[in-house]
C-alpha cells in the first residue's frame, strides 16, 4: 500500500530544459559567425561534463561554462559584451517565471489529499527554493527535500529521515537515471513520465520490472489507485 | 541545560572569508591597469549586492559577479583572457583544501562525546557537502543542515525538524546576523566567535543579553561546562 509520493520538481512538475535550450539556441547563434551550431553544441557539452565536478547542476555553473566555451570557441577573440549578453541569458533563466506542466496543478492538489507529498529535486539550492516558492505548489507538499545527488544513498536517507518503508513509497520523475534507478535500487516503486526533451547526460538503461511509464501527470491518480 | 550544539561552517570550523579576500587581492591585480583598488573592491560590492537576489551566496555567483565588474569597469575592452582568469580563480576556489580553524577538530571531537551536534551551514549545496566531505568532520555531526538563508523561521524548522527544544539548543557561529541574531529571536542560546576578517555585508548590531562571545572555539567547552 503507497503511502507517500516523491516528486521531481524540474521537467516532472514544471518547465526547466526547455528554458536551457532556449537559452543554448540563443548562446548558438551568438556564436553563429565564428563556429557551425554542432561544433558549438558538442564544445559546450564537453565543458559542462567536464566541469560538472566543481559546479555541480544548475544555471549558475551553466553559464560560466557558456563563457569559457565561448572564450575557447573564439581563441579568445570573443568581445566582453557577448559574455556579458551570456551572463545576462543566465540571470533571464534564474528570474523566468516557473511555467507547470499540464495538469500538474490539479493532480498535485488532488493526490495531497490521500498521500503525502514528498518534493525530491536535484540542483542549485537558491535557485530550487525560488523556484518552489513561485510554482504554487509549496503548501501541498509536507516537505522539501533539495539534494546535489539522486543516488540510493540520497534516496534511503530521505526516506529514512521521513520514517517511510519503501514498500511504500513510490517517486515519480522524468529521469530514468535520477529518479527511477536508484529508487528501484532500495526497493521502492517509481513512475516514469519522460518530458519531451531529454539532457544527453540523462540517456541511461530502463529495467523491465517494479516500475511504470506514463505519459503525463494526469495518469498518475489512476495509476496509484489500481497499484 | 543545553544538549545540542548547531555549527556554522564557513569561518567558524574552516577558513572560508580567508578564499575569497585572496581571490578578490588577484582580481585587483588583474585590473591595477585600468582603476585604483578601492575603486574595484566598491564596484565589485556594488555588483554583488545586486546580484544577491538573483545567485544567492557561493564562489559561482562571485565569479560572475567579478567577471561582470570587469566587463563594466573596463567599459567592455577586458581581454577575453582574463575573464577565463576569473573563471580559473574560481575553479581554485572551488577546488582548495578546506583548511579548519585552530583547535576545532579536537573540540568537535570531544563535544560529540557528550551533545548532539547538528551543522547549520548557508550557501551553495554542491560547494557546502563537498567541504563537509572533505572536512573529516561529517562523523562527528548527527545532521547536517545547508541552508539559502539564516533567519528565525529557518532555525525554528531546523529545531522542529529535530525535535530539538530552543531552550536546550545553542548556535556556535562567526557571523552575528546570521548566526546569533535569528537564534536569540527564537528564544535559543548563541556563541559568537569572531572571525579576523568580516565580510562587509555582516555588520549588524550585538544585543546585550542571552549570548557569548569567545575568542576561539577552544573556549566552548568550559564555556558550555559552566552555562
């Protein structure tokens, strides 16, 4: 019997990747002049792997591997004022209104009823707590869990700071590698409903069993109450 | 009769302020050329302060509130070079061996025999959990707690979350705004040990009663003996 439900918060409850591909389209065509968009895109994802051990997730360190692409990219001929155009797309991202999902507003405010609500979500810790406050949907939730890493370990430590056998727990996420594997890993249910555009890091291998797919937020109420 | 101890971490277990002083001293090199140092330093303030809102605390947000005060004090002719100079600081930033405080791995040590410990700690969460790592103090702590803000409301859920009377609970910090302030509003015990350098944006006045100040944390256990 599920009795608390964990959500992802970015591309599950509300728009994020597509805020940075709007951004990255903007960052290609700055750079239009001196680099084709493929050699950019590929140069700017070595970065960010490279520097993802000493940032971390979010915008912040997104930008600043922005400038250093764009400074490499350029040899160094890249004018200030295209790097501050780049630090001025990262503050638009950190202060863009947080637009939910469909149906993500009513399903939340329903299934708050019957489960409790658990709010799992990976990333910047400032820009999270913003984004939680703007989306609305705070005071559903009984608590807020923001981490740097969604590995087993993570999840049993939520879990167990919460009281909650994973026998009873299901998450529900758009990453298989963040959201579903581990939570699979501890025993524990979870829910897959992919958003349209999926972050090259994200690609990871889908088990066959203790888990579902669904296609939007809307089937989970009836999903949870036929499991 | 206290039985837990929060801890503040940046300048009150490990050097913190010591980092960036260091890195703002290069930033001020880097542009000895075109303003005078105190020049700098109130621009690069200025900057920072704006930009408060939008990156909240952490070494990323510096970077790219340096990188943006070199754009402007420059009027845009910074040489693409020594913005990846700041970029490269703030890598080192990110990257430096957290250097602990005399004296406080001995006195953390010893008073987890005898209370609860719990660290408080604001800023970024990847750059916090990663010095907490790499501090070898995690054992000592039963929680730890990184917070975006110190106000009453943050330190009254961290006390609900553990069951922790305000009464029993006294927070061990640098900063009088964030550390002793918010606690004595809550009706909690607070122990201000001064760190050498203080932040610009820390001032704030000192209340007379319901608090300590010690020179150094080798202090606290006689202090905490005799309270």
């Amino acid at each position: 019997m599920i009795d608390t439900i964990g959500f992802d918060g970015d591309d599950t409850l509300w728009h994020n990747e597509s805020l940075f591909s709007m951004t990255q389209e903007r960052f290609r065509t700055l750079l239009a002049h001196v680099a084709d968009p493929t050699d950019i895109d590929r140069r700017l994802l070595e970065a960010e792997r490279a520097n993802l051990r000493v940032y971390g997730y979010g915008i912040k360190g997104f930008v600043l591997s922005m400038i250093e692409t764009a400074i490499s990219v350029t040899d160094g001929h890249v004018p200030a004022r295209d790097l501050q155009s780049l630090i001025d797309f990262g503050k638009a991202m950190l202060e863009h209104p947080v637009e939910l999902l469909p149906g993500v507003a009513d399903v939340v405010e329903a299934l708050a009823y019957r489960y409790r609500l658990v709010l799992i979500t990976k990333g910047d810790l400032f820009d999270q707590e913003s984004k939680i406050a703007r989306s609305g949907l705070a005071g559903h939730f009984d608590a807020v869990e923001i981490v740097s890493e969604k590995d087993p370990a993570t999840y049993k430590r939520v879990l167990e700071r919460h009281a909650v056998d994973p026998e009873r727990f299901v998450m529900v996420g758009n990453s298989v590698r963040s959201d579903i594997l581990p939570v699979l890993a501890i025993g524990a249910h979870a829910v897959h409903v992919p958003y349209a555009i999926t972050w090259a890091h994200e690609d990871a291998d889908v088990p066959d069993d203790h888990y579902r797919r669904i296609d939007s937020v809307l089937d989970l109420p009836p999903l949870l109450a036929a499991w």
